[in-house]
C-alpha cells in the first residue's frame, strides 16, 4: 500500500525548502518503508543546498525509526522493528546486489535519491541503508549516530585507529567534532585538544572528554598545539624535538583547517619512526595546499575519513552500547530541536553557527 508522507524538498530553482505531502511508491523487492521519529541536520546539507541542481533534491541522511513496510527480498528487517538509517550500506563487503535508488515524484519534477532521504516523517531506502537496533533506544537523540556519531568517532576509531596514549588534536567540535571527542576519550587518547572559534564550544567539548581547548581567534592554534605536545626524548630530520599531535582531524573542511592539520602533526623521529597523521573528516569545498617538503622530510600523513571508514552493522551496536553505558551522551550532543515544519529556521540557525552540538528533527505521529 502506498505512504503518505511530508517530505523537505529542496527546488530546483532557487527558494527556501518547501515541505511537500507526497506518496511514497510500494516498496521494491530489496526497499524498506520506514515511519520517522528523528533525523539529525547536517552541514553536508548545506553544501548540497548551495550546489547547482538539474532537478528536485531530497536531503538528510541520518534517522531513527520503525519499519512499516518491506520488499520480497528483505531479510534481515521485519515490520514493526526499530531501525536506525543511514548513508553508508550497512555491510558493503558482503553486499551481493546494488543498492537501489528512491525515486519520488514531487511538486516541479522528479526526485531522485540515489541512498537515503530523511528529511521526512516516512522514508522508504534500499536495506542496505537500513540497520536494525534494539527496540529500547532512545528514539530521538540516537538519529544522529547514522552521521555525526559515525563520521567524527569512526574516523578516530576506524581511519586513524588512534591507541591508548596517543595525542589528538580536533579542529571543529560541532555534532561531528564532539563524536571525533568522544572516540578519542574512549580509545584512551591523551592529551585530546579541541579547537574552535568558540569558547563556549570548547567549554562545551571539554564536558565530552577534551582535555584542552583552543580558541583559534585568540592565539595561533598549530604553536599552541606544539606548546602542549612534545617528546623530548625524540628528534626530528633536523635533529630538533619532536612537538606536536600524533593525530589531527579535521571536522570542518574549511581550505585554511584542511592546512593547518598537517603542520599541527608531530615530525618523524629521524631512523626510529615516522610523523603524525592529519585526517580529513568535515567535507571540502575548496583546493588544499600542502607542504609536501613537510610530509616527505617529517614523513607525516595526510588522509581522508569518508563516513568514519564504518561498517554500520558493526559499528552501529558499539555506538548504541556507548550511548546506553552513559560514555556517549547524546542528550547533551543534541542541543536543538525542531519540527519538520521550521526546517528552514533549522538549515539558517546551522549555517549561521547558531547550532553548538547537533540539530535534530522531530516528527510527529
């Protein structure tokens, strides 16, 4: 039987998003329908509200919800069961089919959705998008580990593999930043150093796990990292000592981050080991210049983190775990929250930086 939904769609031309009652089409034989209780607002988002589009777009990519629908072929889902949704397939190892896209038809055109929508009280993805979950969850705050969790602890805990003892540096502690926090504290990482514009953001940061806080308007952010780092004990290609983060990420993308990640790592100790790594995590909207003297003589890194390198069939069950233990607080992460129906006040508070964690959209039924 076909849903009736509320979907945010983003027009072709340009304007504000409108919120469309559409029909969702019966479910093909790999696609699940899901009824939406919450979806996390991401500024990846907003970088696809500022591109230029053939055609109608639908947005968001992170949500919890329950499965009211099923295809043929769908085995791992029952109607009725919790659900977490989200942009990366859940077991793209093991997938033995292609995903297949959402298509919907929409005031000014057809949309299409090549993974997921969750701008929406109803969804309807492909299974591979679509994770089952404990039907105890919280049902709101957990939306976001779908993105934010994912992409900021798994690129700590996935891409870098950071160990106990070793030394973080995060650039952007919004929802994605805190995660990358989180990953960082639970990996045993010290000293973990938060930097930002913001000093009630890095106060904010420091409730999640951040030893120190930058405020980069302030002081010049890669000296003050070098200031609290150091292993004497170690020397560089020049012979000096070795300064700086075993690891630095980047949860904002901005040209000026994405090149001061680099210079915050620490140099090789010269014939005993090699320098830090710098890990893209936030999506890029410009060229990046590098110093590639720098990587080759302190054989440091440079590497990026798409979707925190997770398998969310694996992953999801440890955030989920985290979250219920109390080392992941995802009441604090989430720090706004709005109807369908203020998306847009939603999108301008984000992009304004009005949002200290993460926004979430709350449906209702």
């Amino acid at each position: 039987m076909p849903t009736h939904a509320q979907v945010v769609v983003l027009p072709q031309e340009t304007g504000p998003l409108q919120i469309q009652d559409v029909v969702l089409p019966d479910p093909g034989p790999t696609q699940v329908v899901v009824q939406q209780y919450a979806s996390g607002v991401c500024h990846s988002q907003l970088h696809q509200m500022h591109r230029p589009r053939k055609s109608p777009v639908l947005l968001g990519h992170e949500s919890t919800g329950i499965v009211i629908g099923k295809g043929t072929d769908v085995t791992h889902l029952d109607e009725g069961d919790t659900v977490l949704v989200t942009w990366v397939p859940r077991d793209a190892a093991n997938a033995d089919t292609t995903p297949s896209a959402a298509i919907l038809d929409v005031d000014g055109g057809q949309a299409i959705s090549p993974n997921v929508f969750t701008w929406a009280d109803h969804t309807i993805a492909d299974q591979q998008y679509v994770v089952k979950a404990d039907a105890s969850i919280k049902k709101d705050v957990t939306a976001i580990i779908g993105c934010a969790v994912m992409t900021g602890a798994g690129a700590v805990i996935n891409t870098a593999n950071v160990q106990k003892g070793n030394s973080v540096a995060i650039f952007g502690v919004g929802g994605v930043g805190l995660s990358a926090v989180v990953g960082a504290r639970m990996r045993g990482a010290d000293p973990i150093i938060a930097v930002d514009l913001d000093d009630e953001k890095l106060a904010f940061a420091k409730r999640f796990g951040a030893t120190h806080g930058i405020n980069a308007s302030q002081v010049d952010a890669i000296a003050a990292i070098h200031e609290l780092t150091g292993k004497p004990e170690q020397t560089s290609f020049a012979h000096r000592p070795v300064t700086g983060v075993d690891f630095a990420f980047d949860c904002i993308g901005l040209k000026q981050t994405m090149e001061q990640i680099v210079p915050a790592c620490r140099g090789g100790h010269f014939g005993a080991c090699q320098g830090g790594t710098a890990v893209l995590v936030g999506v890029p909207s410009t060229t990046v210049e590098l110093n590639a003297i720098e990587i080759l003589v302190q054989e440091k890194q440079f590497r990026g983190s798409i979707g925190g390198s997770c398998s969310p069939d694996h992953d999801f069950p440890m955030f989920l775990d985290w979250h219920a233990n109390g080392d992941l607080d995802l009441e604090s992460m989430v720090t706004e929250r709005f109807s369908i129906d203020a998306i847009n006040e939603a999108t301008t508070a984000l992009e304004e930086g009005r949002i200290s964690g993460r926004a979430i959209l709350e449906f209702q039924h």
